[in-house]
C-alpha cells in the first residue's frame, strides 16, 4: 500500500519537543491525520496539545511494510516515534 508520511513536531506540555510521523493510505484527507494525531496525543497523555500545518506537515511517501499495515488495518495510522514520545 502507497502511504502519505507526515512530520510531526508537538510542544509537550511539561516542556521538551514529541517528534513523530503519521502514517497513513496516501489519499487521506489531511483532516483525518489530524484526528489521527490527536487520537496519539491523548494516548501520550498530551491531549489539547495544537496541532496544525505549522507542526504537522506533509514529508513523503512510500509504500508500507507489514509492520504498517497491520497498524493502518488496525486504526487507519501508524506512528513512527522518533524523539520524546515516551
């Protein structure tokens, strides 16, 4: 499956910076990866955290590996944690 990968940068509210991308099938609308980004955001306990195409961009795409799909299949996303998710 061709997927649209957007770059995500999210202020955390104790301070320091979440970076992730949102992966999702590449005709997604680009209101859905921000439901889907909220949707994370609220997992992370950062939820009402601003979320927008200032910090949530469109980077690429590529075709997903099983480990995605069984992600998208799943919930309609996946997320690639990169730096102050945990």
């Amino acid at each position: 499956m061709k997927c649209a990968v957007f770059d995500t940068w999210v202020d955390r509210r104790e301070g320091g910076k979440m970076h992730f991308d949102i992966v999702v099938p590449e005709n997604t609308t680009y209101e859905k990866v921000v439901e889907f980004g909220k949707a994370y955001l609220q997992q992370k306990g950062q939820e009402g955290q601003p979320l927008n195409p200032k910090n949530c961009v469109f980077c690429h795409n590529e075709l997903a590996g099983a480990d995605f799909l069984n992600s998208i299949d799943e919930k309609g996303y996946h997320i690639i944690e990169m730096q102050g998710c945990e």
